[in-house]
C-alpha cells in the first residue's frame, strides 16, 4: 500500500513538473524575459554599481544568467526598465537591428548635462556626430597626425616621468591623453589654455554616468557645473577659430574643431556655437578617458607579466632599428606593432573602457521566444562575452595570442560595440596607444608598487590607487 501511494505520488509530481515546465516554454513567446526589477525607482541600479565598485561587475550578469537565462533577462537599471541581451547571439541581434528594431540610448542624466541635446533626441544628435566623424577619424585620414602624436607623447613623457623614481600612472596618462586630444581636435598645445578646463572636464567625466542627483557636492551636481564652465571656455576657442577662418589663419580640416565650423547640414546650415561646443566635449570625452584608462592597464599587466614585456620590448627595439636617429614614428610603423597591438586587444577584453550601452525598442519584437515591449531600454555588456569560457578559454588567464590569426569568434570581442554604431574613435584610440606604448617600453622598466591593488569599476574599471609605480629608465649610449 505504501508503495502504491509513492508511486502515486512521483507521478504527480513528475506530471506536474512537465506541466509547469511546458508551460514555461510555449507561453515564453508571450511574456517578459525572466528576471526582477528590483525596488522602485531604484532597480537594480544599487546592486549593479556595487559590484563594479567591488571589481567583479561580470558577476551581476553571471548570476542571473545562471538564474533565469543565458541569453536574456530583464531588470531595472538607471529608473528604466531593461532587458539585458547576453552572449554573441545577443550582441549581433542588437548590432545587427540598429535603427530597425532598436535605436540608440543615453541616459537622463546626459541630456540633463547637455542641455542642447534636448531640442532634438540623443539618438538623432548621435546620428549628426557619426556623420561629421568619418572624414576626420577614417585611417587615411588619421596618417598625417602620427607625427604629431609621437611629438606630444614625447613631450609628455620628458616632462613627467623622465627623472621620476615613482609615478602614478592614471593621472598622467589622463594628462597625456587630455593633452593629445586638445592637439588634434582642437589645435590647443598652449599648457595654460589646455589647464584651464582640464580639472572641470575631470569632474565632468566622473559624473556624466552618476546617480543623477543635482544636489551640491553630488557627482552629477559637479558635472553639471563642470561643463558650464568647460562650455565658457569652448566658445571663446570657437569664436577666435571662426576669426582665424575669415582671415585665413586656421586651414580648413586642419582639426575637428574647423571642420565642424566650415560644414552645413542638409538643409545648408551651420551648426550653432552651442551645439559645437557640446559635440567636441563628446569628442574629448571619447578620445581620453577611455584610452587613458586603457593605457593605465596595459603598464598594469605588463608590470605583472615580464615575458609579455619582454616580447613587447623586443619588436619596439627592433622596429626602432629600422628608423633614423630622430624619426617620427609613421603610419607604416604602427601596421608592424602586431604583437603590441594582440596585447592591447587582450587589455581590452580583460577590462573594456566601456563595459557596455543601452538601446531603446523601436517597437515591440520577439527575441529567443520572449516579448520585448516598445520603449523599454535594451542593454549590451561586453562581460558576458569577454569573461565567458565559452568564448574564451580560461577567461582570466591574460593571452596576446588570442588574437593572432583568425582571433576571436565573431560578436564575442567587442570593447568598441559592433554595426553600425561601432565606436568611430576606434583608429585614433589604436594610433594613440601603440604610440605611447612604443615611447614609454623603450624608456621605462617598471614595477608595482602595490602588489595587489584592487580594480574598481566606476563607470568603466580603473585601478583604486591610479597604479603607482617604480620606473626603471634604459640607458642607451647612442641616446
């Protein structure tokens, strides 16, 4: 009798299962992913930044991939409620999509910190930058400035770390990179002008991504204050530049800065001061952070990692056996700094500068059989590709030779997004770091100061203590 009540028992329970089961599976196609959005308001905003501030932001995604799904599933982040797409499948169905089922995302607090943007949406403002980029970012475009950069970088380099014992790494490369775009976007090399708004567009970066909380002392609160101060300064640059162009000073497409001034849009208009000033904010901002932190973790694993050093030095020393005395590092140098290049790469995927963007739902669609409503905002992140053994084995393991050959699996590497909205930056970024790779690797040795020092993401991963560091400078005779 017993036996019978338990086996009528397991086959209610097994009945049951593959009832709740099925009913999971065919009713998929008309509900939301699976996931929870948190408090109200709130989100999951709180939990997503602590993890990042812990160093770990990959484990948000992981542990919900694990609990609802691997390749989709909602939440609440920054008051908006999202659905995370997750995996290859997931970034080439949002890269692929772009301005058909999705379109472009910032933030309230972006609008709120550039106003201008607010007369039209940050989607068609985004829209205007990527057209008037390509002319001046494009490879053949960007030859001529390789000169310039190896000059700056020099300087740069002669100025603050030559003669230093110890450096902190993360303020000066923000220097050097600050220092750099102001050159070539601007053609600002005057290091008065180029202080005067560097500390407020310092702040400006920290809280552009902040709790947007206008409150005084708050991150955003700072930021806010921080560009009308930059926005002063810019157009005082823009209308000494338009004089420059009536007198025939400045030459036309000499930088960003006189391209913008000298080109209408389709309706033959020029673009206003205000709007200017905003984009090339945008411009400095994409051109420095990022690289800069980018720089910061490449002295950081080849501090740690002497064998990857050592093959870096090698093909610099080499490569500068080829150039005469004072040569000025060329576009046909760069093309063989292979090695360094698959290391910078390799930076990339074990801390991308921009862990990941946000779309909007044009319109309702379904994606790996669940509804995904119009409006609600769609997010990417580079972790669940970058981090995942799937993609990449032994994840945590940093190995420039991924990226020989073939490299990685399509959708999988992506630290500068993908289709059409793949960062147009991406060239000046390469150009700007394997110069700077090439100037310090030949000068320098270097070693930790603090052994194990904490990464912290905050929008993007940077070295809690700015990575100090000891230099060990290489003597040359022939120098």
């Amino acid at each position: 009798m017993e036996l019978l009540f338990l086996f009528l028992f397991l086959f209610l329970f097994i009945t049951i299962m593959i009832i709740l089961y099925l009913r999971l599976v065919f009713s998929g196609k008309d509900q939301l992913p699976l996931g929870r959005t948190g408090f109200p308001i709130v989100g999951e905003t709180l939990e997503f930044m602590s993890m990042g501030r812990k160093g770990t932001p990959e484990r948000f995604f992981k542990e919900r991939m694990a609990m609802y799904s691997h390749k989709v599933f909602k939440t609440s982040l920054l008051a908006e409620k999202t659905v995370v797409f997750c995996g290859a499948s997931g970034n080439k169905f949002l890269f692929s999509n772009e301005n058909k089922l999705v379109t472009s995302w910032w933030p309230r607090s972006v609008e709120k910190i550039f106003p201008s943007s607010t007369y039209t949406s940050t989607s068609e403002e985004s829209l205007k930058m990527r057209n008037l980029l390509p002319r001046f970012l494009k490879p053949d475009a960007l030859q001529k400035y390789v000169a310039t950069m190896d000059v700056v970088t020099r300087s740069h380099l002669d100025t603050h770390w030559n003669g230093h014992k110890k450096v902190i790494v993360f303020p000066l490369a923000k220097k050097y990179t600050f220092t750099l775009a102001c050159r070539l976007f601007l053609s600002v090399d005057n290091p008065t002008e180029i202080a005067r708004f560097s500390d407020p567009f310092h702040l400006l970066v920290a809280g552009i991504l902040s709790v947007p909380i206008n409150f005084p002392g708050t991150k955003f609160n700072k930021a806010i204050n921080a560009t009308k101060t930059i926005r002063k300064e810019m157009i005082r640059i823009i209308r000494q530049r338009t004089v420059d162009i009536a007198a025939g000073i400045a030459i036309p497409g000499h930088d960003f800065l006189t391209h913008m001034l000298i080109t209408t849009d389709e309706n033959g208009q020029f673009m206003k001061e205000m709007d200017i000033a905003d984009k090339i904010i945008a411009m400095l901002i994409g051109g420095h952070d990022t690289t800069s932190a980018t720089i910061t973790f490449i002295l950081k694993y080849l501090a740690e990692l002497p064998r990857v050093y050592d093959k870096v030095l090698q093909e610099v020393e080499e490569l500068a056996m080829e150039k005469k005395g004072g040569d000025l590092l060329n576009w046909e140098d760069l093309k063989k700094m292979k090695y360094c290049w698959n290391v910078v790469n390799e930076v990339l995927r074990m801390a991308p500068p921009v862990q990941g963007t946000f779309r909007e739902a044009l319109t309702d669609f379904t994606y790996a059989g669940f509804s995904i409503p119009k409006g609600w905002k769609l997010y990417w992140n580079a972790n669940t590709t970058h981090k995942n053994p799937k993609y990449f084995s032994e994840p945590e393991k940093f190995e420039p030779s991924r990226f020989e050959g073939k490299g990685p699996i399509p959708f999988t590497y992506v630290p500068f997004g993908g289709g059409p909205r793949m960062c147009p930056g991406k060239e000046y970024a390469r150009l700007a770091i394997l110069v700077f790779m090439y100037n310090i690797v030949r000068r320098f040795k270097w070693e930790k100061v603090i052994l194990d020092e904490k990464i912290v993401v905050d929008p993007m991963p940077m070295m809690a203590n700015g990575l100090p560091i000891l230099l060990y400078p290489h003597y040359r005779m022939n120098e």
